[in-house]
C-alpha cells in the first residue's frame, strides 16, 4: 500500500466493514484447541550476553589502544584513543537499542 492513500483505504474498508461474520462457533473452537503459548527460556540470552562480555574483555586485556583510551577518559583528556573507546562505546549502545526495539516489534 501507498501511505497517500491509507487513510483513504482504511476509511474504505471501515465502512464497508459489517461486524464478524457468523462461523456458528467455528473460531471459538479452534482457539481453544491451540497448544498454549510457550514461555520464553531466558537463559540463552543471559548466557551469551555473559560469553560474549567474556570474550571481548579478555580479547582487549592487552590492547594498549583501551588502556590508553580509558586513561585518557578517566584524566579529562579527549585523545585519539579516549574519542575511539567513546564511539565504539556509544555505537554499540546505539545497536543494542536497535535490536531491543526490532525484537520487540516482531511480538
């Protein structure tokens, strides 16, 4: 659909719209057979949040690029380094953020 004309399509379909249609029961019955929802495993996503963190950290351990970008940030001072460790920083925030939304969007 075109967003010019979705207020006029759903004005349209609204109005031409009579109520449910009689089923005699149909979609009642069908409900009530559906295997109940299944609840969602936490776990997964906790252990690969932790997994990951784990990696990274210990990938980075002996960078000098974050030590002397957390240096640098813990002094006040805005160096290559210390600017670098920020973007990656908020990038990754920014992502996160784009994920959560994405993931609850498709519930």
């Amino acid at each position: 659909m075109n967003e010019l004309h979705d207020n006029e399509i759903e004005a349209l379909l609204r109005r031409g719209f009579g109520g449910p249609v009689p089923d005699a029961g149909f979609s009642e019955q069908v409900m009530r057979r559906l295997p109940p929802r299944r609840r969602r495993i936490a776990w997964p996503l906790w252990g690969g949040l932790l997994a990951g963190t784990g990696a990274c950290w210990l990938s980075l351990l002996r960078s000098p690029l974050l030590h002397a970008g957390w240096r640098a940030w813990l002094h006040g001072d805005w160096s290559a380094p210390a600017i670098a460790l920020l973007l990656a920083a908020g990038g990754l925030s920014l992502l996160t953020c784009w994920w959560s939304a994405t993931e609850a969007g498709e519930r």
